[in-house]
C-alpha cells in the first residue's frame, strides 16, 4: 500500500481482521468498544502478553505469531469451557513494516475468523516487540471450568499429545540435532510450536463432567500443580500413560520424551479432572484426551508412577516470570 | 517482603489492588475471571500500552506510573459516558524491584478505589518497561457518547483547563526554563501531566445531553479532529476562549500557551459537543468546562478566531504511532 502513512498502514490491516458479530455494536474507531452481553451468560476474561526474545525467537515468522498470539489467549477460555466473544490487541512494534503487519494480520485473523471472535479495539505504540491480546468469553452460569473443583478420587485427563512443542523450540534453539530422514517429525513439532491449536470445542464439551480445568502453558507438571494447590488435593501420576506423540519419541530418547511431556511448556493442552460417576458421560466426549492419573488428598503432593511403581523424578516446569498464567 | 520468590512478590502486591465488587464472581488466579455484566448494559472496552521512552520518561515515578497507566484508560471510559468496572494489567518488567512495584502498585490501587474498579487478571512478563491496561466499564444502551454525533450549530466544549500537561513534559525534559518563585505553578503542571484525572463523572452527566465526546490524549486540535472526521463537520475555534490555566500564562508567554493547549497531548479533559436545544440541560451539569466554538457544515475544516477575526495557524497534533486512540 504506498503511499498510506504508517498509521493508515496498520489501520488497514488490523479492519481486514473483520468477524461480524452482532453484540459488537461499536468496533474499532472509538474511545471505546461498545458491545453487548448475552443474557444469562457470564463474561470470562484473560489477557496474555508474548514478548520477543521472552515467549518467542528473534524473528519468528510473522504469520505465525499472530496466530500464536490469540491461540494463548483463546486456550484460555478454552480451559474454562467459555466461547470466545471478542479480543484487543496491543501491539508494540520497533518499526513498520509492511509484510511482517502483512503476514501477522494474516495469522491472527484466519484463528479468529475460525472461532468466531471479533478484534474490537487496539493500540499500536512503537517500542521493542510485544503482543498483548485480551480474550472475553461468554460461560454459562456456575459452568466454567475452575481450578479448584478436584476431588479425592476423581481420575487427571490431558488432551492430545505433550511435550511436542518442548522438542520444537529446542529443535529451532539448535539443542536437539536435526536428524536425516526425520524432517516430517521435525516440521510435526515445530508446527505444534508455532501453531498451537486452542481446545475451545473440547472445553466446552467438559461442562457438567470435568470439575477442574487448566490450560498446559507452562508444562503439565507445573499447571497439574495449580489444580493441586487451588483444590487442596494431591496426584498420583502414571507415567507410562503420558500421551507422547510417535513423532516426539522418533526423536529423542523417551527419557527425553517423558521429561518434555512433564516440563516443557508451550503445549496448549488441557489437563482436567473428571469424577468417577460422570466417566460414562466423558465417554461421550470428542476429541483426544488421556488418562494419567488420579487425584489423591495429600495437598500439592505428586507421586510419579512407573509400571506401577513409586519412581523418584528431578525437574521443575519452566516458569514464566507472572503474576498468573 | 524478604524471602519471596519474585512470582509472590508481585501477586502480594497485586493483591492489594482489591476493590471488592460482587459482579467479580472469580478473579486473578484461574485461567479467566469471571464477571457478571449488568442487566440492560452495555459493555463499553478500552485498551491502552505505555511504553518507557515513548509514553513516559526513562525512570519516571513508580507511583505516578501506576495513577497515570489506568488513568489514560479510564478516561476513555469518561469519553463514552461508561462507569468503570473491571481492568486487567499487562505489566513487562526488565526486573523486579520491590520498592518499584509497591510504589506502582500503591498509584494504580489508589485510582482504582476511587472509581470502584476492580483488577480481575493480568500478566507479568520480563522484558523492557511497558504497562497495558483495558478497562470494561458499563453504559446504558444508546447512551454511549460516541465521535460520530456531531451536528451543524452545536457548541464545542472543553473540559478543565489544556496544555498544562504538554508544558509539564517540556519542564521535565528541560525544554522549558525553571523559574524563580515559580515552582508551585511547576509543580501544578508536572502534576497534571504525571497525575491526570479521568473525567468519569462528568462524562457521565453528560449522558443525552453532548451528541458527541472525545477525550484529549493526543492534544485538543487532533483530537477534535478526529470528532469532526466522524461526524462529518467542521469546526469554528475561538482562540480567546481556550480555557488555560493560570499556572501555564505564569511560566509561558500567551502564544506559547495557546500552542500548548491546541496541539500538546496527554491532557484527558474531555472535548464534547451539545445540541443549543441542550445548552439549558448543560446548565445543570457540575464540572468544569468552557465553550470553545461552535460545529459548522464543511466537513474536517478547522477555522480560528481571535477577537471575531480569521486567523491562520500552523502546527500539527502530536501523533502517536497508533491504531486508535
């Protein structure tokens, strides 16, 4: 677009990312947005910030990001089985350029156009690299999907696979060597990274049968523990049930393996609980999930189970510097 | 608080941010808050970025960081009649400093309690200075005071007093000269740079009585404009009438202050239009604000007046680098 100054430039971008929905009765342009609650619904709100060199590589391929971006935030609700609704988006860049805003509105708006959600409001500033995206949702009364509901008993499910975007980020930082006639596993893992896939369906699928929830961000060890911590009840954890993709365990050990599914973050997954008389109703569930263990009374304590037996495990999730994640 | 790891440190101090509201039916700590919006209300959303070196200066005060990183948001809420109600706080830190953070907690907790909003999440994320906030706040349906409503005869109005705030930055970048025996007007200007109030209420009583409003960020001649591109109109500014306090004429000399107070940014005083069938209503609205000029028929043209007499002015607005503002 030559000849647009910058402001126009991003202006022009940022209106391509266009979901129409009929409860945004004012969009960008304003002080504010003006939107519309459904009745008899709740609101679920999150916000996330990635910042470059932080959550994500020096140069990381635009269009990516920008999916990545709102994938954060909408695995968010997802974790609390809240529909997205409409999102911000804060968007400091060092500079303008036109197909890095290209490729980014790109990403961003063909996830939000999948689900629904409507960019609503921003503000772009210049400064070093950052997003920060806020997600509102729409959830059922009483219905959302809490950390602090799992009890004694109850059996601990994760979604898909873990692990896959630990092994993708250390294939780009060069600390897992890139094997001859793996690049499809390779390209498999990198993708998981890059282009996580929010479980919204599944989260709202879980209402009424899962009784905690929490999105895998940070590994599902460390957010396993949030549940623990919020519910004042404690795991045993199975670990020959982890579900690992053949694609992670063609690549590194299932030492390796196993360490990733635990404490690499980034996953995206979900890790929730589900009593035992509401089984036959998770039967029914779609979607990928997997059993690994079952919640316990010992307040934050985790025991790690190999083939039945007690087995002793060092590591630590990777944490974020946050206030919550 | 010795001993605590960074992540408690900054919820400790998050945690005192608490204006207990009953509509928060889950707040920080899970992967969403969970609020309840207002029967017949609408939902009226803002967000804004402040950067270190772009929004504010390199070491600003912590204290007046946290007043001022809300205070820009809920003056977007003023400029569309809305009660505020809920924010989150994206905060990037290069290093956590706890007497930083109780200062900026203490400025933003402060500001918070005195509009009864409530902080219902955040992020915290290292990386180089920068703080997003979005506020939700309510308005009555049809209420919002929107840029696009002004119309052929209306009175302009401003609110307070302009380009305090712009004479505050150049005194702190020594642009401006300090004077002798002038340092409690300095000290007035600083302040309303570094502590700018949010005109909630008055934005508020303003409610079917302006047809238009917009709040003064990026200075009163670009904000002002951006009313008149919405609307359709053209405005007629009388110089003479450009309220400006006596603190400003104290340290500049007339024109530099009628330049501070068309073209410097970061003063939120509300800029508004009323319909003459209102100006009896207007009457009754408590507050200060003082009528500027009247709206004319040729669309996004500004004409200057002092004295009744046509004057030609070159300048430009401060403009961010911006989506929206």
């Amino acid at each position: 677009m030559p000849g647009l100054s910058e402001f126009s430039l991003i202006k022009y971008y940022f209106e391509k990312i266009s979901t129409p929905r009929s409860d945004v009765l004012l969009g960008i342009g304003d002080d504010c947005a003006i939107v519309q609650a459904e009745i008899n619904q709740q609101i679920a709100i999150s916000v996330d910030t990635l910042v470059e060199g932080i959550h994500f590589l020096p140069n990381a391929d635009p269009e990516s990001l920008g999916h990545k971006s709102l994938a954060v935030s909408l695995s968010d609700l997802a974790a609390m089985g809240a529909k997205p609704a409409w999102f911000t988006l804060a968007l400091t860049l060092p500079e303008v350029k036109e197909p890095w805003l290209a490729a980014f509105a790109e990403g961003l708006a063909t996830l939000a156009k999948q689900h629904q959600i409507a960019l609503i409001g921003g503000d772009t500033t210049r400064g070093p690299l950052s997003i920060t995206i806020q997600v509102n949702g729409f959830v059922e009364p009483e219905q959302a999907l809490r950390r602090d509901g799992a009890c004694l008993g109850d059996n601990i499910y994760v979604s898909d696979t873990v692990g896959d975007a630990g092994a993708g980020l250390k294939l780009k930082q060069n600390q897992l060597k890139v094997q001859q006639g793996k690049q499809q596993q390779e390209a498999f893992l990198q993708q998981r990274l890059d282009k996580p896939t929010p479980k919204i369906e599944l989260g709202r699928a879980l209402h009424g049968i899962a009784n905690s929830a929490i999105d895998i961000s940070d590994g599902l060890a460390a957010d396993l523990s949030h549940i623990l911590e919020k519910s004042h009840v404690g795991a045993n954890i199975e670990l020959e049930a982890l579900p690992i993709s053949s694609a992670l365990t063609d690549i590194v050990s299932k030492e390796q393996a196993e360490q990733l599914a635990l404490y690499a973050g980034d996953d995206y997954e979900l890790c929730f609980t589900v009593p035992l008389e509401k089984q036959d109703e998770l039967k029914k569930v779609k979607g990928i999930y997997t059993k690994i263990g079952t919640i316990t009374n010992e307040p934050r304590k985790v025991v790690f189970y190999r083939d039945g037996q007690k087995v002793e495990l060092t590591g630590k999730g990777y944490e974020h510097f946050s206030v919550e994640d």
